[in-house]
C-alpha cells in the first residue's frame, strides 16, 4: 500500500500528523546511520510494551547504548561459530543418524521437521549451557520434540514461500552449470566446514538473495529527529517529526538490483552489493545478528 502511494504522491508521504515515510533509498541511508540526529521514537515502542531501561530502547547515552550491545553482539561472532563447531557437527550427526534409521526401519520421516529440529538444537546448544532432556530436539526419528512442534505451528516460512514464491523454485532451475558446481565443493573434515561454508559463492548468493527478496521487518523502524531537525535524501524535516523508511525501497533499487523482484542468487557472485542488504537495518542500533 505504502508503495502505491509513493507512487502517486512522491518520494515523502505524512501517513499521520506527525509521521513522515520515505521510499528513497538514500533516506534509508540518512536515517540508520551513526551520526543521524534523532532518537528510536518513544511512542512506537511504548505500544510495543517495550520498558525504557531495555537495550530496545535505551537511547540517550550512546555509551550505555554500546555496554548493552557489545555482549549480545559477540554471540553471533565468527569466533563463537568456531567455538561452537563441535556441537554443531553433533547436532548434524544425530540428524543424519536418526534419518538412516527411519531408512532401516522403511519409514517415511518428515525432513521439513526434521530441518526444524535440527535449527532447534543447535540454537539451543548455541545459547544455553544445559537443557533438560524434555526440551531436547532430534530425540527419535517422528522429530516431534516439542520446541520443533511449537515452532512449526507457529512460523514455517518454507511452506509458506513455496506456496506463495513460485519465483524461488524457477531461479534455482536456472542457476548456470558453473554455479551449481561449486556446491560439490570438497570439504576436508569438520575444522573447516565454517571456513568452506563462507567461502561458496552459490550458497552465500541464496543466502544473501533470499533476504533481500523478503526484506526482514517490512516496515521502517521509527525515529523521533531530534533538536534542530535533520537532512533526509535533501529534505529538511524539523525536530519532533516521526519519519521511517522501509528496507525493501532500498532491496528494489533496480539501480543496485536489476529486476528487483527475481530470484538471481548468482548475482552476488561477481559484485559486492552488501552495503545495500539492509534487512538488518545500519548504524548503531542495528541487528547484531547481521555478522
């Protein structure tokens, strides 16, 4: 809806008294950014039930900003991938076992669950020291541990966009015979599975392609502009004005994206567009899981 209007009114449109939306990609820029002056928009947040004292919104001391930040970034370090290896080639070892056993067995098992209680268990090695055996993913071959149960009620966004993406099966189809050889990579045992996993051009594309075509949060989080108002993609927009811009203007940008709205993951291959994949927003405040 935001983009018809954009479409028929301009690059800024007021979508209430005091709340400005902006679909130049440049805006985007201007506003996540570390020297932006403004402030996450208090109001929207307070709908949210987000206390103030939370590293969601705190705010005002970027120095105390910084001290929350900093231990939750390091989570998603390189370094804790490494550190984290072993327990993650587990993990893949017990998925595999349980797979050959309802091989053995004859038995049709559900990969689709079976995926989803694998990402359960390594999450859950990943963030906690112990889990109880009753929360444990991957415990029999049904993979109907209750997490991977609860997650696939709630959220199955595979399903989801095959249904409603037909554009991503048809751009795999299409992938040049180049491309798809590089997936047979050799790997030389479990030490180098993250140092060869970062380095396949096809599957950092998929991945990186994957989210610019469904952009993270589809609206832009709001920002308060703060005392003496700010330049946005060269407009001057005064203090106490609420203004936002959504990540998929600059995922759309057919200038950075020729055809925007297909499926190309080997597109990543010769050109480096990251400074332009924003579905973890920029500045400051952005998602530490974008490492």
């Amino acid at each position: 809806m935001a983009g018809d209007l954009h479409k028929r009114y301009g690059p800024v449109i007021r979508i209430s008294p005091n709340e400005l939306d902006f679909c130049d990609p440049a805006a985007f820029f201007d506003i996540y950014n570390t020297t932006f002056n403004g402030i996450k928009d208090p109001d929207f947040y307070n709908h949210l039930r987000v206390e103030s004292d939370t590293m969601l919104i705190v705010d005002g001391d970027p120095a105390d900003h910084k001290a929350r930040f900093r231990p939750v970034a390091t989570l998603f370090s390189a370094r804790q991938y490494e550190t984290h290896e072993a327990s993650i080639v587990a993990n893949l070892e017990q998925f595999s076992n349980l797979g050959s056993l309802s091989a053995e067995r004859r038995r049709v098992c559900s990969l689709a669950a079976g995926y989803r209680s694998l990402t359960v268990g390594i999450m859950y090695d990943f963030i906690f020291t112990d889990v109880p055996d009753r929360f444990r993913a991957l415990r029999g071959p049904d993979f109907d541990d209750p997490l991977t149960v609860a997650s696939a009620v709630s959220l199955n966004w595979t399903s989801w966009l095959i249904r409603n993406c037909p554009m991503f099966s048809a751009g795999v189809m299409k992938l040049s015979p180049a491309m798809v050889s590089l997936v047979t990579s050799s790997f030389e045992g479990p030490n180098r599975m993250f140092e060869v996993l970062r380095s396949l051009p096809l599957l950092r594309g998929t991945v990186q392609e994957g989210i610019c075509l469904t952009h993270g949060v589809a609206t832009g989080p709001s920002r308060e502009v703060g005392k003496g108002g700010a330049r946005v993609a060269g407009y001057d927009v005064p203090a106490k004005a609420v203004i936002a811009a959504p990540s998929y203007f600059v995922h759309l940008d057919s200038e950075v994206f020729p055809n925007p709205e297909k499926f190309e993951p080997d597109r990543w291959a010769d050109d480096d567009r990251s400074n332009s994949l924003v579905a973890f927003s920029r500045g400051r405040r952005m998602c530490p899981a974008e490492q």
